[in-house]
C-alpha cells in the first residue's frame, strides 16, 4: 500500500465539506475539514481530523473549544478561503464570510448548511493527524444543501427516487448486470 494509491482511492469516497474554527486565549483559527463525523447522539459528540502540524490544533487544544460549520452549496469560496487557496482574500481570511459568536465563543458561519460547537472531550494522536472528539453543546441546521467533496472537486448532493439510475449510462450498466 502506498500513500499516492490510498489518497487516489480516497478522492473517490464523499465527504463532507466544514470549516472548523476556534477562539480563545490561543487566538481565532479557521482550516477545511473533510474528515467529520457523529461519534454519539447521547452524549451528541463528534469528532475532527486535522493534520497535527496544523495551528488550529494547538489552538484547539488551549482554546478547549471547536465548532464545525458544514457548508452549503454556495460556499464554496469560504472552503477554498479556509484551505489555503482563496480566490480573491488571504487565505484563512474571516472577512470571506459573515460570523456569528457562539455560545462558547467559537465563530459561527452565517448561511451553514450545520452548526455544531464543541468543548474538547478527548485527543487521539493517530498517524500524521489529531483526532479531536467534541462534545457537542449547541448545534442547528439551515434549509441549504450541504456542500460535498469527491474526485477532488465540490459536488453538490441531490436526492435519488428510489430504484432509479443516476444517468443513463448507469441505467445501462444496472440492466446489463440485471440479465
């Protein structure tokens, strides 16, 4: 197994499009997120992925604080603002984008698909990446679509009828198999 065939797979998978920040003693941070995910409903906990050389993991370890904005669909540029590659801003610019302060004081996307804030539960090193599982203490939903990620580019996440193809071409390819 190398790294390049493990990555290349990965693009294939979906995944959620967030931005976690923080803020606190340690400062306010901001960085894109794919890897998020429900741990519990009771407690409500979930947990972060984030490359332990990254600043927003020591900043979330001093702060004790996170909160995960999943995106919308129109979002796109504040992903691509908070991962480093703006199209117009500085990178990591929270002027990209309308904040609200949260309970816990972590700043809170205007317009999420997702809002959830987090007080630190635990940390697990793991490979090259912090684990950080949050307890959950507030969260909401908005009337947008989630943003999504796959084959390296946004996508956008649409309803399926049950039983039908997604193109014609897989309709195909079902019918063939079905024989």
């Amino acid at each position: 197994m190398t790294q390049t065939s493990f990555l290349s797979a990965m693009s294939a998978a979906v995944a959620s499009v967030n931005v976690v920040t923080t803020d606190g003693a340690m400062g306010r941070f901001g960085l894109t997120v794919s890897s998020m995910a429900s741990v519990s409903a009771s407690p409500p906990m979930l947990l972060i992925c984030i490359d332990r050389r990254s600043p927003l993991v020591r900043a979330i370890a001093g702060n004790r604080v996170f909160a995960v904005n999943a995106l919308g669909v129109r979002q796109a540029p504040v992903a691509d603002t908070f991962a480093g590659r703006p199209q117009s801003r500085e990178a990591y610019d929270f002027d990209v984008a309308t904040w609200e302060r949260g309970g816990t004081g972590v700043p809170l996307l205007i317009g999420a698909a997702a809002r959830f804030e987090c007080l630190v539960a635990s940390t697990v090193e793991a490979g090259s990446h912090t684990i950080m599982i949050g307890e959950v203490m507030a969260s909401d939903r908005h009337g947008v679509r989630a943003l999504a990620y796959s084959r390296r580019e946004y996508v956008r996440p649409v309803p399926l009828r049950p039983g039908a193809p997604l193109t014609r071409r897989e309709g195909r390819r079902h019918a063939v198999r079905a024989r």
